[in-house]
C-alpha cells in the first residue's frame, strides 16, 4: 500500500498533469524513493518525496534539475530532457513542486558495460566545464549540516559526532579546481536506452572538484571502472571524497527511517560502519 508521500506525490502529479492538457489515464508509478515518478503516457512527472525531508522546500533543487538537464540536451549529451510544451516547471500543485520530463524507453543501467557508463559521465563532465548558471558551492557538505540542523535529534545521540566529522572532512578536501557536476553520480541514476547510457537526476548537481562524483561513482561500480574514465584518476587520491560520500550516507539513512521506521536497522548499522 503507498505511503502518504507516495499518495500525495500522484495527487500532484495528476493535477499539474490536467492543468497543462496532459493525459491522466492510467498513471504508472515509475518510482517512489527520493522522489516519486508518475508515467502519464509520453511525460513523466517528477515530485519530491523523501528528500523533502532533507530540503522541506526543494523547489530550487528541482529547478537546478531542469536547467542542467535542458542544458545538456542541447549539447547533445544523453541525459533524461525536460519537456518544453508544456513546460517543465517546477509547476505546483497539493503544496508540492512537479517538474515534467519526457518518457525515455529505458532499461536498467545494470544492463550496461561499465565502461560505457564510465565514458558516459567523462562526456556529461565535459559539457558541464562549460555550464554558465549558478550553482552551490557546497552541495554534500551543506546537506550533511542540514540534515543534522533538522533531525540531528532522531540520529541516536550521534548528531554531535557527526558534525564534527563534517567539519574535519570538510578541511581535508584536497584544494582542486571546481566545475559543475552530476552531483550523485553513481550507477542507479544512469539508465540503459538505444542511444546508450542516458544519465538523469541533476538536482544535487553543485560546483566542486570531480573528484566527488568520481568517488561516488567508484563507491558503487568499484576501482576498475577509472580505467575507463579519461585522465589519470587513482582511487587513493579520491579518498578524501569516499570518506564524505559515507559521512552523508549515515545521516541520510535516519531520513530514510523517519519514512520507512521498518528501515532504522540500516541506519544504525551505517552509523556504527562508520565509527567502527
């Protein structure tokens, strides 16, 4: 049965569908973590769901989201596009952001050669040097504070140690050259189309060193796949971003358990993985 997020998410999803002439009939629930995605035939909608516990107003997010995406899809790089008719928004509907997205036939990016995911992120890194918006300047490191500011009370007295982690972390960060970047560029958010791998979800996009998405790329895929990445990469010299990329995993998952209270187990075991 779904969850108040998930309900509330279709209700908006649904209303902003009708308001912009876009077909209701039978909506396919594509998605329901972070955010929940709605197929209404060619568009799907995208609303916030667990992450509004992270950003109670996630609409600049969401509109990062759309701006990186629609710049990327007129470089030519496959990522997820934006609709333009209607637009993409963010529209608002049930007290809730909704940003419209084209259906992209897809299949798991599992299915694919890490490799190719590998050249894939190179090719996004590269139109990305050039992207001239605003962006934050201290994603990850800001959501930690956040998380820990909102609901350092539900993280089993650790909050305290957390954020110390936070600020000695954020002092160690090797002082390397900026640029826009994914933002949580690990394999889950890479899909499988007939063009290859086709890369979405932007919202964390921030400007920082590479060595970010880079380390959570390497999180998830392994070290093997910097061969395939261009330019002399060591998984030793993405240390230092490993290390905040599983400081933001341990508040993350107490989030997760206010949603899921069956999940809380999860947390504490990535609480005590990262202490121990």
């Amino acid at each position: 049965m779904a969850d108040v997020y998930t309900v509330s998410a279709l209700a908006a999803a649904l209303e902003v569908a009708r308001a912009h002439g876009v077909s209701t009939k039978a909506p396919e629930i594509l998605h329901e973590r972070s955010n929940v995605l709605v197929r209404l035939g060619s568009v799907v909608a995208r609303v916030p769901a667990t992450t509004l516990l992270l950003r109670p107003d996630p609409t600049p997010w969401l509109a990062l989201d759309v701006a990186l995406s629609r710049y990327l899809t007129e470089c030519d790089v496959p990522v997820v596009s934006p609709t333009t008719d209607p637009p993409a928004g963010p529209h608002f509907a049930q007290g809730l952001p909704v940003t419209l997205w084209h259906y992209t036939p897809h299949g798991p990016g599992g299915e694919l050669p890490i490799a190719d995911i590998a050249a894939s992120l190179a090719r996004v890194h590269e139109a990305l040097r050039e992207y001239p918006g605003e962006l934050p300047e201290h994603g990850p490191l800001d959501d930690v504070h956040r998380m820990l500011d909102l609901h350092g009370h539900t993280m089993d007295g650790a909050a305290g140690e957390l954020r110390a982690e936070a600020v000695r972390i954020a002092a160690e960060l090797p002082d390397e050259p900026a640029q826009a970047l994914h933002g949580d560029a690990h394999p889950g958010n890479v899909v499988a189309t007939e063009a290859g791998p086709c890369w979405l979800d932007f919202e964390d996009a921030w400007r920082g060193p590479l060595g970010w998405d880079l380390g959570a790329f390497v999180k998830q895929a392994g070290p093997d796949v910097l061969v395939s990445y261009p330019g002399r990469v060591t998984v030793a010299s993405l240390e230092p971003f490993t290390r905040l990329r599983n400081l933001f995993e341990v508040p993350w998952r107490y989030l997760i358990a206010q949603r899921y209270p069956h999940r809380l187990g999860e947390a504490r075991e990535a609480l005590s993985r990262y202490f121990g």
